[in-house]
C-alpha cells in the first residue's frame, strides 16, 4: 500500500513538472542538521513518551518548487528519529491537489519492565517451574512502548468546478507491548499483569464527491474503516491455577471489525443572510469472533462437555458472537443574520447506535447469563439568538432540549437534558474585549427500578445508586473573560471558569464536582529590543462520592440504616491543586544576527483523597484511624523545564542555534509507592507485577547545535 | 420527542418568508487606482502581501489576478482623493474598525466556494465572533497563511485548555505529533464542539480503532461516551482518566463485596493491609478489559478476560 502510494505521489510530482508550463520556476527551502547530545537519569520512556531524543544526529528539510499554477511542497522532521514526519504535497492550483504523509509517533510507558513469562511480544506467554519464581531478579526484561506509524494519501479534483472529487486512504499500525491486568481466580485472587501483544493495523478509505456553487453546496462521501487486530486472544500460563497442563488462560484481544459510513451534507443559502444546513448519514460495524466453550476455574473434576481437568466448560447458544452496530445521525440548521444587530440559530439533530449484534445466552454450570445489547438514540433541538445593542455590547442566548433514550442499560433508560446560555461581550473601548457567560444544565433522569429476586438480590443497592454519566444533574458554570491590548506591542488576557455540578439524586456514587480555574498571559515587545513573554494557570478540582460497604448475603442495603461493622457508608472527597506557570523572553542582541532566547516552565498537581468511614459507635478496622487512611500523595507530580537557546543568523541562507534544555519530572503517588513486584503470591493481597508505570521519575539534559541553510 | 415537531412548520415557513423577501447584497466595484499607488505609501505591506499565497497570479481568482491590494481593501480612489485619509472608503481589517462579520465577508466572498469552508455558518468560531483574520494573516507566507503554529495559536483564545494540555497525561499535542485541527473543525461541522465526527466516539475510534468493538459484553458508558472516563485535553491520571481509579469506577460500581469497599492508605504497598484493588493500578489490575469483552460467562461480564 506504501509502496502504491509513493508511486501515485511520484506520477504526480513528474505531472506537476512535465505538464507545467514554460514560466518562471522557483525554487525555495530549508534544510538543518542537529546534532544531539542526552544526559538522564531516571526513566527515559516517560521522558521519551511521545518523542525520540537521544544522542546523535537528526535533520529537518522542506522544499517547495512553483512553475506557473503547479506547486509541491515537500516537509521532513525528525528525520531518522521515532518520531519522524513527512509531508509531500502539490497540484496545479484551481485543478486539483495531492497530499502524501507519512507520521511515526512513538509512545513510551515503562523501559525495563520485568515478567517471569517467556514468549513477551507473542500471544502464548509460558513459563517454566511452577509456582513462578518470586526472585524478580532473574525475570526477562522488556520495554513497554508502541509505536505508531501512519501513511496517508489523499487527491482532491477540482478540475470540473462546481464539482468536486476526493479520494483519500490511509493505514495505521500500532505496534508494542502494553500492560494488562487480570485475576488469578475470580473473585478473591491474586492479580496478574500481562505484558500483552499490540499489533493493529486500521485502513481508510473515503471518497467525496460534491457541488459547491452559490447559493448551493452538496457532498456525500463514504469512509470505509478496517481494523484489523493480528493475534485474537492472549494466552498465558496462569500462576493463579493448579498445575496441570489444562492450565492455559486466554484473554481476548478487540476483534477484527469492519465499519463505513455513507455521509451526505448540503447548504443552502437564503435571502436575508440566512442558510440552511443538512446533513444525513448511516453507518455500520461489524465485527464476528469465535467464542470459547470453557474457561480456566480451577476444578478438580473434568469438565462434562470439554472432558478437562482444571477448566469449567459453558454451553453457548452460539459459538460465534457476531457483532453489528448500525448508526444514524441527521442534523438540521438554519442560521441568520437578517439585520445587522440580529442573528440565530435553530437546529435540530439525531443520533442514533442500535446494537443489532447476537444475544448469547451462557450457560455456566447453575448460571445463566445474556449478554443485553447496548444501544442509544439521541435527538436535540434548540436555538440561538444574539442581539448587538448600544455601546458596544453583545448580548447572545441559547436553550436546548436534548433526550437521551438507552436500550440494554437497565438504571437509567432515558434522559432529558435542558441547556441554558447566555452570553455578554463588550467591546466599548478599543483596548479591551471583555466577555461574561453563564450555562446553566438541568438534566432529568428517568430511573428503572431493577427487578429483585430477594431482600439478599444484591441488585437491592440499584435503588440507591444513580452512575454520574447518565444521573440526574444540574450543573451551573461561569465564565469571565477579558482581553487588553493597550498598545500594539502589549497583549494581556485574563479568564476565569467556575463549574459545579450537583446530582440531586444521587444516594451512592458521585454526589458533587467543582473545578475552578484562572489563567493569565501575556506578550509584550520591548523597544523590538525583546519580547517577554509568559502566563499563570491554576485550577481548583474537588470531587464527593458517597459509597457503602456491604457483606455478601446482606440484606442492609438502605444507606440509611444505622451502620454495623460490616455494613456502612463511607465517603470520599478528591482534590486537585493544580498550577503552571511559564515566562520567556526573546532577547533580540543583534536584531536580525543575534537572538537569545530564555524560557522556563513549570507544572504542579497536588491531589489528596479525604477518606472517611461512617461507622456512627463501631471502631475502624484494626490499625485505622479517620486520619490515616486519607491519601496525601495522589497522583502528585512535578514538572520542571528551563531551555537557553542562541540564535545566530550569519546571513540569509545560514543560521546556527545552539542550547541547553532540562527538564525533571518528580512523581509521588501512594498506590505506587515502595512498588513490589510479588506484594503476596495469594488472596486479595496477592500480584505478579512487571512495574508497569512504578518509577517515572527522571532528570534529563540535552544539549544541541544544529545549522540551517537556506536556498 | 413531541417537542420537537414545533421545528418542522417553522424551518420551511422561515425559508418561505424569507425567500419572498429581497437580498440584503450589495455589490459593484469601481475606483480601482492599481496597487503601485497603494505600494507608494505602504510599502511594507506591499512586500509582505508579496509574500503570501494571494499575491500568486497563477491561482484562479487571486487577489494578484483581479485588483491586488483592492480585492481586499476595496477600491482606493476615495482613499488617495483624501489624500490617504485613514478608513476613508477602503476596508481595512482591523478590529477596531471592522466587526468580525464584516471582516470574514471580505474573505468568504472569494473563499465561500470552498468545500472546507461551507460550514463556517455553523461554527462556534463566527458565534462568537472569531474572524478569519484571528487566525490568519491576509499577508506573509506563514503555513496556510496561519498566524502562529498550533496550538500556540488555539491557546491564545482556548486558556483552560492550554493548562490540560500541559498535564502529565496527555495526547502528543506539545509534542507536535497532533495538532488541534486533528480533532477539531476549526471551520465549522456538524460535529459536538466542533469535532471532526458526528459524535465524541466516533472521533476517538478513528485513531482507536480497537475500541469500536462490537463486544459481547459491552460497557454501555463506554459505547455511549468516552468522555464520561476520559478528558480529551489532559489529566493528571493516568490514560486521561478524569478522575483516579478506585474512585473513578466505584462512583458506579457499587456492589456487595469489593466493587463498594473502601480502600484507603492502608492498602497499598506501604499500608497494613495491601489489596491488589488498590496498589498499582487498582481496579486495573484484574479488569483491563473495561472495553468490551469476548470472553465466556462471568470472566467477559465482568471484564476480567
């Protein structure tokens, strides 16, 4: 497909060359060499997560060529690295247009993990002595990471105006190595960490096809998406089970599937400023997978319908599970802006997923179960309205009406949601813009009582838990802006955001959520002798939960009854003090030689987890107190950057920069703290883990000098 | 469902009415004076439009091809009989001056018929006011003529997403390995805040593919939403999870046995009663699988396989 692709892209450079006409060519670009030098101590892929500095060196380049009305652009980044990029574009302007690229984006989580499997980067991970050894010392090491490339390649016709053609595909592949998790034994086992195999491949395809000519536009296109997934299942030795060769787990990978979506968009326009917008579309994926007849359990006996040891063998009303969702949505706006101090909206859209896949249902010794099909339809309407009044100001409001119906979700089948703007900008003087809103959500959720078997049904806490996605809400958020421009060459802005959500509903589960947050900025050109530039971000997160703890065979679900050691309620309220701040100046030495540029940036995360148990007269479990069990260090981290950078221009076609970055990153989190590999190797305190994201810590400078010639 | 039949008289009754109404369109263009007098005394925006994709002759309907500085500005006859007399009869696009409507009128009157464009009407952008030359200048010969590189340039508006974005967990966006107008329609669409897709998932799926299923066990929360578990911009947990797990998951699950207990300090490695729901990953550590499973009976329903 690469290969095809760079031959389309090559015919169509030679076009743009052969057919162009005798005038004047020219030629421009860039072209720079940097070399790299890395000192770090502490994790490189959290430091690399998304790119590849090491020591060496790497180039950029761009080109661009022009003869009459044909062009071709051509743009590399990173060349060589993990995380190199290449643009290669033209056409013959007003005709049509080409784009090729090519995109590797790598993503680093854990280098140096360790697992006691062999076979890391295969489906079948084994080992050899049972029970695994606990000595992580002598495990295999490997790096958790992916890295993923995409290759894209899109022609846009324009030749037959009004009319229109596009044709595009790409291929996407992922590949690595990524952490899962399983239980030993469910429930009550221990944890397993996997290091399981990525090897995805998605291709694209759309084709587009169109009219634009005033006042009228129509297009419909077709996107057909494959992914394709190389290894279905992982299957693991697991340590959890007793030792028999029956012991083969199997976790199941995302299948294969196949989607498209035929879309069709037109406007038109109308007198009096105003047009109408549709737009209608079907879709559908699909996806097919060959179920397992049986799972590891442990059993003693042999399993009836399988006849092995260590496995417990399910009855499936079929063994293949075909999946399918089909899709529609259509939307339908008007806007207008008949008089100058007047404009609106009305819109109306629809959503729709309805999941046609099997029902299987699974019969599992003295448990039936059915998979229930989850699907939603969504319609919306509303409108806008936004009046320019005297001395400068600018009043908008909104209101919608939103329902949300679901099928194969038993607790909260429907929702109505009412949405309320308003909006006030004023623009008075000329040095400032100042603007104010306020959103005020109302959402209704339509509860489904569940059907209870006994007063021990565990289905009984349904009554009292309403899941915030879909929960009764309202929520109120404030939004204050202002933005200076006192003189040309001095720019200020200055927001504020106030959001809090409130589920009156809500007995068990998240109850309240406020975040709050400023930031500042600024940009200022000194005598053109400097520019200082540098903002202030803080943001303010609190989230309060309540939950309730109960025995299995209880019948105490009703949070209002008093609590026993066994059964009660307990809360949680999260927090998050977040701030970053970054200044820079650009120190112009000798303009348009030599350019100094000084920058430092910083962020801060504080999280803290206020637990309490409400226990009314009964002790907290042994060793536990109300102060004890909070968590002061969650999800703490520090992020710290400074990059000197002399710019010199010899002259137009030459330029050199050399500089120092640095940058640490301090993390501290109570669930990764003093991390073990074999914690336990049984019950509920049991793991074999591979150190997973355990260390990211790192301190890291880089040094480089790189040189830009120019043509 | 009902309260929506209220659109349908009124979208073909609007249309109706305002199609029997005359056109508020004016047009003509006369006074041309030629851009060598505009050169003689702005010169330095002379060289910097000679920079830029409009002064190219070659494309059709250029600035360059048809009146040059005049295309934008608007003939200059009036402007130079005043002697150059400031927004004396020429459009200048300056804020103070111009409204954004106005000043994206002058730039759709040429760029309308673009398909990338046939959706500005709907954008959240001219709601509220954006222009086209917020984002790009009509003059040098930046990239797509944009004022500055993403997402520099969306920050400068978009604030509060500029602090999610520089949280420790994060798409590749400060990298440069994915740019603002990946995600968003920066022109207008269809799409809930301007995304590229019809819906919040479908945008996801379309570099996630492995997430689109169909599964035999499905997380209906997941199927409708991603953004109930996940924050686009950034997050300080892992996999831009909006809040941590346990909590995360026991906002919902909150059943007999683990799923309602609490976990606390005492129960990661350094506590007096480790539990493999809390250290490390927590909930993680045995269902991964929280989108979607194949798996039989209890392992795929509750996502442990």
């Amino acid at each position: 497909m690469k290969s095809r692709a760079l031959l389309f892209a090559l015919i169509f450079s030679l076009m743009t060359i052969a057919e162009a006409p005798a005038e004047e060519m020219k030629i421009s670009g860039e072209a720079t060499v940097t070399a790299q030098h890395l000192n770090i101590n502490g994790e490189k892929a959290k430091f690399n997560e998304y790119r590849d500095y090491r020591d060496g060196f790497t180039g950029d380049a761009e080109f661009q060529y022009e003869r009459g009305n044909y062009y071709m652009d051509f743009t590399a980044t990173n060349i060589g690295r993990k995380d190199q990029s290449y643009d290669f574009s033209g056409g013959k302007w007003g005709s049509f247009k080409y784009d090729f690229k090519y995109d590797q984006i790598p993503h680093n989580f854990t280098y140096d993990a360790k697992s006691f499997y062999n076979g890391i980067g295969g489906a079948n991970l084994t080992y050899g002595t049972h029970p695994p050894t606990t000595n992580f010392g002598t495990w295999n090491t490997f790096d958790y990471s992916l890295e993923r490339s995409n290759f894209s390649g899109g022609i846009k016709f324009d030749l037959l105006k009004p009319f229109f053609f596009d044709v595009s595909v790409s291929q996407m592949t992922n590949k690595g190595v990524y952490p899962l998790g399983v239980a030993g034994t469910t429930p009550g086992g221990i944890a397993i960490e996997l290091p399981s195999p990525i090897e995805y491949t998605t291709n694209n395809m759309k084709l587009a096809a169109g009219y634009i000519k005033n006042p009228l536009s129509l297009s419909v296109s077709y996107l057909y998406s494959q992914f394709i997934d190389q290894k279905s299942n992982l299957n693991f030795r697991n340590p959890a089970t007793a030792n028999t060769a029956a012991t083969t787990d199997t976790y199941t990978l995302p299948p294969n599937n196949d989607s498209y979506k035929l879309d069709f968009q037109g406007t038109l326009k109308l007198p009096l400023n105003s047009k109408f917008s549709a737009d209608l579309a079907i879709g559908q994926t699909t996806s097919s997978f060959n179920l397992a007849n049986s799972y590891v359990s442990n059993v003693t006996a042999a399993a009836s319908n399988i006849g092995q040891q260590g496995r417990s063998g399910v009855l499936l009303s079929d063994y293949v599970f075909n999946g399918k969702f089909e899709t529609q949505n259509y939307n339908f706006v008007l806007t207008s802006n008949p008089l100058h101090y007047l404009d609106g909206k009305l819109f109306y859209k629809y959503n729709q997923r309805k999941n046609k896949s099997d029902e299987i249902t699974t019969v599992d010794g003295a448990n039936t179960f059915i998979n229930a099909p989850f699907g939603y339809k969504t319609s919306k309407g509303g409108g806008q309205i936004g009046f320019k009044l005297p001395a400068s100001f600018y009043l908008s409001g909104a209101y919608s009406y939103a329902e949300i119906e679901r099928e194969g979700r038993e607790d909260i089948p429907k929702d109505k949601d009412n949405l309320y703007d308003i909006e006030l900008r004023w623009s008075g003087v000329d040095f400032m813009v100042a603007k104010a809103a306020y959103q005020r959500l109302h959402r209704v959720a339509e509860f489904e009582s569940p059907a209870v078997t006994g007063r021990t049904d565990v289905k009984n806490i349904e009554t009292y838990i309403r899941r915030y996605d879909a929960a009764s809400k309202d929520q109120d958020t404030y939004k204050v802006s202002f933005d200076f421009f006192p003189i040309e060459d001095l720019n200020f802005s200055l927001g504020y955001k106030y959001v809090y959500a409130n589920y009156p509903d809500t007995i068990l589960g998240l109850n309240e959520a406020t975040r709050n947050g400023v930031s500042v900025d600024g940009d200022y050109f000194f005598l053109k002798q400097a520019r200082l530039f540098g903002y202030f971000d803080y943001e303010y997160v609190k989230y309060k939960q309540l939950q309730r703890q109960l025995p299995s065979g209880t019948t105490a679900f009703n949070p209002d009854l008093p609590p026993t050691s066994t059964a009660f309620n307990w809360t949680v309220c999260q927090t998050e003090k977040n701030y970053s701040y970054g200044l820079g100046a650009d120190l112009f030495i000798l303009p348009k030689k030599w350019t100094l540029r000084l920058q430092t940036n910083y962020y801060q995360s504080d999280g803290f987890a206020d637990l309490s148990y409400l226990l009314g007269t009964n002790p907290l479990p042994a060793g536990r107190t109300n102060s004890n069990i909070d968590i002061s260090n969650w999800d703490d981290y520090r992020i710290t950057n400074y990059v000197i950078k002399a710019i010199y221009t010899m002259d137009k076609n030459l330029s050199f920069v050399a500089g120092w970055a640095y940058e640490k990153y301090v993390y501290n989190d109570a669930q990764l703290n003093g991390y073990l590999y074999v914690p336990g190797t049984t019950g509920t305190g049991g793991a074999y883990l591979t150190g997973a994201y355990a260390d990211p810590n790192y301190r890291a400078n880089v040094y480089f000098l790189n040189a830009t010639m120019r043509f | 469902m009902r309260r929506f039949l209220f659109f349908l008289p009124v979208l073909p009754i609007s249309m109706l009415l305002w199609g029997v109404l005359p056109s508020g369109e004016v047009g003509g263009s006369e006074g041309i004076v030629g851009s060598e007098i505009c050169k003689g005394c702005h010169e330095d925006h002379y060289q910097s439009y000679l920079k830029s994709t409009h002064a190219k002759k070659g494309i059709p309907g250029s600035p360059a091809s048809k009146d040059a500085c005049e295309s934008c500005h608007g003939p200059g006859a009036a402007h130079v009989e005043k002697s150059g007399e400031r927004g004396v009869g020429i459009f200048i696009f300056s804020k103070r001056i111009a409204d954004a409507k106005s000043k994206s009128a002058k730039c759709l009157s040429c760029h309308e018929e673009n398909r990338d464009l046939s959706s500005w009407d709907l954008s959240k952008h001219k709601s509220s006011d954006v222009s086209c030359d917020n984002c790009h200048t009509v003059h040098s010969g930046t990239r797509k003529n944009l004022k500055a590189a993403q997402p520099d340039l969306c920050n400068i508006c978009h604030r509060s997403i500029r602090m999610q974005q520089n949280k420790t967990s994060h798409h590749p966006i400060r990298e440069g390995k994915l740019k603002c107008t990946d995600c968003h329609d920066h022109h207008g669409g269809f799409g809930p805040r301007m995304v590229k897709s019809k819906t919040f998932n479908d945008l996801c799926y379309s570099c996630h593919a492995e997430k689109r299923g169909p599964y035999m066990w499905d997380h209906p929360p997941v199927d409708e939403n991603c953004l109930t578990c996940h924050t686009a911009h950034g997050s300080n947990h892992a996999k831009l999870l909006v809040s941590k797990i346990p909590e995360l998951c026991q906002s919902c699950h909150d059943w007999t046995q683990h799923p309602g207990s609490i976990y606390t300090n005492q129960n990661t490695f350094q506590g007096n009663a480790r539990s493999n729901r809390m250290f490390a990953r927590a909930c993680l550590n045995c269902h991964s699988a929280i989108h979607g499973s194949n798996a039989p009976s209890a392992r795929g329903k509750t996502h442990v396989r």
